[in-house]
C-alpha cells in the first residue's frame, strides 16, 4: 500500500520512480501493478510524506 | 477537433518563452494543468540581470521584489565568501506574475493560453498526434503538428513519447521553503546561501530577500539524505534568532532535476524544454534562466519547421543545446559530486582561499584561477582530479 498523506503535488517522485509507476494530476497517485516498492520515492519527498507498505 | 501547429504543455518559463518564438511562424496553443499560471510556485526567485537581458524581458516593478547587489555564501565554521556589486545583479521576483506575464506576452504574439488544462500526449500506432486535454470537466482532442513538453519535473508527456527520463535520486534536490516576513535580514540587498554537510547535506539553505524584512527562507538537499528537507529546514530556523520569531506567508514544496541536461531532447515530433529536460545548473540550482533560453531556441527551431514542413529540422534544437550550454551543465554536474564529497572542514578552507569571483566562475564550470588557489590543500586537488 502506498500512502501519501496531504500531497503537495510537486511531482519529485514521479521524476524518480524508475518503473514509471506514479503518476500526478494535482496530487500523485500509484499504479500498483508498476510498483516494485523500491522506495526511491520515500526519499525524495521534501515533506516525508510518502509511505511504502 | 481543435488544430494547431504547436501545442505547449505547461505555461512555465520554459513553456510560455517556447510559445512565444513558435508563434513567429506557427499557431500554437499553451495548456497548463493548474487553475492559476505560475502557482503554486516552486522557486527561490531568484534571477539574474543576464536572463532579463538575454530574453528581452523589461525590468518590470510589477514582478520585480527586490534588487540584489551580490551574495554571501557561508561556511560551516563561520567563514564565508562575498561577491558584491555597485549595481544590481539580479532580482528577486514574484513568481506568480513573472510567469502570468510571460504567458500573456506569448498569448499577444497570438498563443491561444489555456490553465485547467491537465494534457496528456496522444499517440496513434506509435506517432504523436498531438494531446489530449481536461478542461474543466471537458475532454478534448488537439492535434498538432509539434509537441513541447515544458510539463516540469515529473515530466509525464515526455514519458509517454517513450523517452526515459527518470532520475537517480542523488540528481534531484528535495526542497523546502517558507516566504517569512517580520523577520530581521542581515543584508536584504544581498542574497544568503549557507552551506554545511550537517545544515543541508549536499545542498544549501538560502535566504533571498523579497524586502527589507520579508524572504524566501528555504533549503534544497540531496535526494536519498536521512531527514526530510523540511527537517533541515526548520531545524535551521530555530537555530536562528533572527528567524524563527517570524511569520510565514507561504508554504513551498519542490524537487529540482539537478543531474545536467536530458540528452534525448527531441524525438519524432515532440521536444522538451525546462526541468522537464533537466535543464538547471546542477551547483545552485538555478533553472529559470536556462529554461527560458532553452525555450527559445526550441520554439525558434518549431517555428523554422512548420514553416518548411521539415519535422527534420527539430533535431536542430537538441544539436544546438547539446553542444553549447549541454555542455557547459555537464562540467557544472562534475563539481556538483565533487562538492558533495566535501567535508565541512574543506569548506571553510575554500572560504579563506577563493573570492567571490572563484566562486561564481567555478559554480558556472569555470576552474581557472581558483584551482591554483586549492595548491595547498593536495586532498582536495587528488579528490577534483576525480571528479573535473
């Protein structure tokens, strides 16, 4: 499961994932079936906001 | 079914300058998926002269904040280096206007600008026909001749055309700022950068003064750091007397794409400008400037192309960027590792043996004389070798 709670959308780990599994309109959303829970994204959010179960 | 010859994905700096030289020879239309042009914002603002002079941009008092007179970079140990100029450098703008204005001159050019326009790239049996668009519950097809991907970071349409753009998290800085205001600057007139391997792991903190009490207060680290940059940032905040008593008006998140240009920047009938394209000086981070020239040079060359029905000549953009200020980003990134292997000793020794001169010179790629400056220090000079 992939949380992100209060979202500021500002899309850095949509620029990191490398299997192209998240996706951003305002807030960013995951294709689960695409995620390899690598964890790359978790560190890149500025606010720590993402969460990788 | 809409049609231009161009369509534009995003109204930023890159997408707005892009729109505005395209439409010398081509209709062109400008979407940007936020119901406001130019926010939220995700910048420190600030902006040299050069990139003024460099787009024909008027020095505007409706976006321009502050006059910036120099920097002041410092050390971790209390060193510190300063560059100060008699006359402006550059400014401190207001973001939200700066890129309004930018997309309504493109829009006088005859741009036809849309926000609320969420695009995504529409492709038939492998060619890009053009996009697909939301506008406010609506969806539509535009077809174009060109695409420019100017969509920022995430840079989703680029991705879709099948360009590989994803980034090593060590090449993006996850950034935090505040615009404070009722807080006490030592020197509004300059810019405040503050370095440390414990302040801001592989980045820095900035202050860059919007007024004599007002700043964006904010801190980029490297991708991949234990805490969040909202940790640094606030931690950094506390620490400061000057500082932490102050209000914030406003709440930034960003991340910065600083591993050195995209070098696929055209493929088939789509080009990409901007951070979309990495397009930022990997050592400060600035990409304004950059985008806006890549902007340029990338609707001068679509304009070219509908006018002689080549898609051919689009290549040229990727050519021209490449061999010129590609390049230049490429050493730029090499000092962007090399400094990350710093320590905070090192740089306090950098601050006692550069001047603010070395400083800028070597951020723009530019060793010259500040490499003979580093002869007594052999560690530094073995771990450059490494590196430039």
């Amino acid at each position: 499961m992939m949380e992100i709670k209060d979202c500021y959308g500002c899309g850095g780990c949509v620029a990191v994932c490398p299997h192209g599994a998240l996706t951003i309109d305002d807030v960013v959303e995951r294709m689960d079936e695409k995620c390899i829970k690598c964890r790359i994204c978790e560190h890149v959010c500025p606010n720590g906001l993402i969460k990788i179960e | 079914m809409d049609e231009y010859d161009v369509v534009v994905v995003g109204a930023g700096p890159a997408g707005s300058t892009a729109a505005r030289f395209a439409a010398e020879k081509a209709r062109v239309l400008l979407v940007d998926k936020h119901r406001e042009i130019g926010s939220p914002k995700r910048c420190g603002e600030g902006l040299t002269l050069d990139a003024f002079r460099d787009l024909d941009i008027p020095l505007d008092k409706r976006f321009i904040n502050k006059k910036i007179y120099g920097s002041v970079v410092y050390a971790p140990g209390g060193g510190k280096i300063e560059i100060r100029y008699d006359e402006p450098a550059g400014y401190i703008i207001e973001r939200k206007i700066f890129d309004k204005f930018l997309a309504a001159e493109a829009s006088r050019k005859g741009v036809r600008v849309l926000a609320d326009a969420y695009a995504t790239l529409n492709t038939v049996n492998g060619r890009i026909m053009g996009v697909r668009i939301r506008h406010q519950g609506e969806e539509r097809e535009i077809k174009a001749k060109v695409v420019i991907a100017a969509d920022g970071v995430e840079s989703q349409i680029a991705r879709q055309a099948g360009i590989n753009t994803a980034l090593n998290p060590r090449d993006i800085d996850s950034c935090f700022e505040y615009e404070m205001s009722d807080i006490k600057i030592e020197d509004p007139n300059m810019i405040h950068a503050y370095l440390g391997n414990k302040i801001a792991p592989g980045g820095y903190i900035w202050i860059f003064p919007k007024d004599d009490d007002r700043a964006n207060v904010g801190v980029g680290v490297c991708g991949g750091e234990r805490e969040t940059a909202k940790y640094y940032l606030d931690r950094f905040i506390k620490s400061r007397p000057d500082l932490r008593g102050g209000s914030i008006l406003e709440v930034n998140v960003g991340c910065i794409p600083v591993g050195a240009s995209l070098k696929e920047l055209v493929r088939d009938n789509l080009m990409v400008v901007g951070d979309a394209a990495r397009q930022v000086n990997p050592v400060h981070a600035g990409g304004v400037h950059n985008a806006m020239l890549a902007g340029k040079l990338a609707g001068t060359t679509a304009a070219e192309t509908i006018d002689s029905q080549d898609l051919g000549i689009l290549k040229r953009y990727e050519l021209g960027w490449n061999s010129s200020k590609g390049k230049q980003l490429e050493r730029i990134l090499r000092i962007r590792y090399f400094m990350r292997k710093l320590g905070d000793g090192d740089m306090d020794y950098l601050t006692r043996v550069w001047d603010g001169g070395d400083l800028i010179r070597v951020s723009e790629g530019d060793w010259g004389v500040a490499l003979k400056k580093m002869a007594e220090h052999p560690r530094l000079l073995k771990l450059l070798k490494k590196f430039v």
